[in-house]
C-alpha cells in the first residue's frame, strides 16, 4: 500500500492499460502489464467506472453522495481508501 494518500483535488484516472468488463454487475478488470485481475462491486465499480475520465477524490465524492445515500465525511474516507488501494495495484494514477 501506498504511504500517503492522494490530494484530494489532484486529478485521478484509470491506467491506460487496464481491460475492464462489467459481469453480472461486477466490474472485473485486468491489469495487462502485471498480468493480474481484479474484480470490483457495488459503490466501488461506480466510483471505478468514474475514473474512466480525469476526477479528483472531491468529485467522487460529490458524484457518490448524490447518488447513494452515504455521509459525505464517510465516502470521503471510503474513497481515500479505495483509491490508495487502486493506486497501489496499478490500476489508478494521477493525471499529468
């Protein structure tokens, strides 16, 4: 895992190298430079699918919060989380 979080206003995106499909409500996902796949459900394919264009952790949660019905403060670290977990697995980086 990553030593420190991610600003939350920098810019976040997919890597471009990443294979997704969604399966039955699943997002699965392979990262084809490591060879590993990943599967991802609920709130965190959302927040996945979000990232296919640039988003800073503010505008997950802003997007997240209107549309489930979690505490801003909550999502906020929830996603901080979840998006230091993507980075550190490669799926996730920050936009130049």
């Amino acid at each position: 895992m990553l030593n420190s979080l991610p600003d939350n206003n920098i810019l976040l995106e997919r890597t471009p190298d990443l294979v997704a499909a969604d399966l039955d409500g699943e997002l699965v996902m392979m990262n084809a430079v490591a060879g590993r796949y990943y599967g991802i459900s609920g709130v965190g394919a959302r927040a996945f699918e979000l990232l296919e264009s640039p988003i800073s952790i503010e505008g997950l949660v802003e997007t997240i919060t209107h549309e489930y019905e979690v505490e801003a403060d909550k999502c906020r670290r929830d996603l901080q989380a979840f998006v230091q977990e993507l980075m550190a697995n490669g799926l996730v980086r920050q936009v130049n």
